[in-house]
C-alpha cells in the first residue's frame, strides 16, 4: 500500500509565503522542486520556504530523497522540474560553484578533506576557495587575514587544539566539526549539514549539538540528520520525507508526538 501523503500545514504555508515576499529576508525557496533519474522520481513536487535565521531538520528514513534534495539546492544537479530561489534570485541553472559564492555552504555525507594536511590548512582553503583566491609561493597581508580567519573559526568549533594536527590524525568526531567549520569559515547566509552527527559516539553528538546551536542567528540552517535527538533539538521546525515528497512538517514536538514518523523509523508503513 502507499503512504498517504500528508499536506503542509496551510498557516505555515501562508505565513512563509508572506516573510519570502520581503527579498531582504528571503534565503531559500523552492517551488515544485523534482528530479527525474530514468523512471523514477527521488523528489518530486517539492515546496520548501525559509527566511534569516530559521533552523529546519529534514527527517526521513534512507532513499526518502534528502540528499538529492541538498544536491538540487546546491546546485550538484539541475533540477528536471521546479525553481529555486537563493537570496531572492533564481538560481535554477546556476552551477554550484557560483551558488557557494553567493552564500551558500554545505557539507557531505562522505568526508571531503584533506587528510595530509593541518586543521588550519583545511579550513584556510575553505576560505581562499570561497573567496577565488590562489595559492602563492609568497604571502601578502590577505593571506593573513584568511590564516587568521581559519584559525578563528577552527577554534569556536573547538577545534583550537588541534589546529596544526594532520587530519588523518583527528578521531571521527573531531573530523565532523572540521567539516561545519569547513562550512562556517565561508560566512555563509545558508548552511546544509548533511547528517553531521553520523558514527559519532554519544559524547560527540552532545559536542556537535552544542556547536550548532552556538551558531550566529543570522545564518540559516537546514540539517538533514537521521538521529532524531540531534535533529529535533537543533532544529525549530521539521519536515519528514519519504519517497522524495513531503508527508509531514511541524515544530519538534509536534513531529516527537507524530505517530506516522516513528512508525517510519521503525519501517512500519502506513497504508493510503
């Protein structure tokens, strides 16, 4: 049988509508958002508003389309139908590269760092690539600002002592707050975290958790996080996907008490 879906609350719908017609504050907006690979659709009818500042969990157990959601907001895939807006602007053909230079910082499931070199030179080239710069045999004074910047960030993602430790040499955990502070040195208006609490023990998720909810209120942040704890602690509002459509939203409370969403989880389905 198929999962009914369920529709997005309608005041949420109006109420974002509202807040996105004021380009000043518009971050995100999707608008029938889908992908098309053969046959099958990993997302499909998407509609997806948020303005400064909000936090928004994407929930959804595995093949829900979250990642390929991530994917076409970031610009890693066009899009086969729909648009999305950034900062007010269409940005639907836009590659990837240029989506970053306008204020947009991700990280990924499968780690992409630079296992032989320091902390700081990660988050150093995390800086110069944001800001198209180049490496040179000489510095000048920018070069110093962006390795003071690195260091700074590394260190309010408590990171300070292990700035000059090789990467290969960091534990997971350690390796999962370089890659948001990878994010966060790029002074991003939006971050995509892309389930950072994964292979952490206990102790490391409660150390990222604390790190996010430190971040500067005008960031806005969607993590999609397959922990529910981490994801309904962080997050002010939640979207549950599966199949590649919305099937629930709501504040952390009101999904922690959604029946459909734990049966999910647990891989009971809920027939049409």
């Amino acid at each position: 049988a198929a999962l009914a879906a369920t529709p997005v609350r309608e005041e949420r719908r109006v109420e974002l509508s509202a807040e996105v017609a004021d380009a000043g504050r518009s971050i995100l907006d999707i608008r029938g958002l889908g992908l098309k690979m053969g046959d099958r659709w990993l997302v499909r009818g998407l509609d997806l508003a948020m303005t400064s500042g909000e936090r928004l969990g994407i929930l959804g157990p595995n093949g829900a389309g979250k990642t390929t959601l991530f994917n076409l907001i970031s610009g890693e895939f066009p899009p086969t139908s729909g648009t999305v807006h950034l900062f007010g602007e269409d940005v639907s053909a836009l590659p990837a590269r240029k989506r970053a230079r306008m204020g947009l910082a991700r990280t990924f499931q499968t780690s992409r760092l630079f296992g032989g070199l320091t902390v700081e030179d990660n988050v150093y080239l995390a800086v110069l690539g944001v800001r198209d710069g180049h490496l040179r045999p000489v510095l000048n004074h920018e070069d110093s600002e962006m390795r003071e910047r690195a260091r700074e960030i590394a260190t309010q993602m408590g990171l300070g002592e292990v700035l000059d430790r090789e990467v290969a040499e960091l534990s997971h955990g350690e390796q999962r707050q370089l890659e948001v502070a990878m994010a966060r040195a790029t002074d991003p208006k939006l971050m995509l975290l892309d389930e950072p609490a994964a292979g952490l023990s206990r102790t490391e998720r409660q150390t990222l958790t604390e790190l996010l909810l430190g971040l500067p209120e005008d960031i806005t942040l969607v993590i999609i996080e397959h922990d529910m704890d981490v994801a309904l602690r962080v997050a002010t509002w939640v979207t549950m996907m599966y199949e590649g459509q919305v099937i629930a939203e709501g504040t952390p409370d009101e999904i922690r008490a959604n029946e459909m969403v734990h049966d999910l989880y647990l891989g009971r389905r809920h027939a049409a």
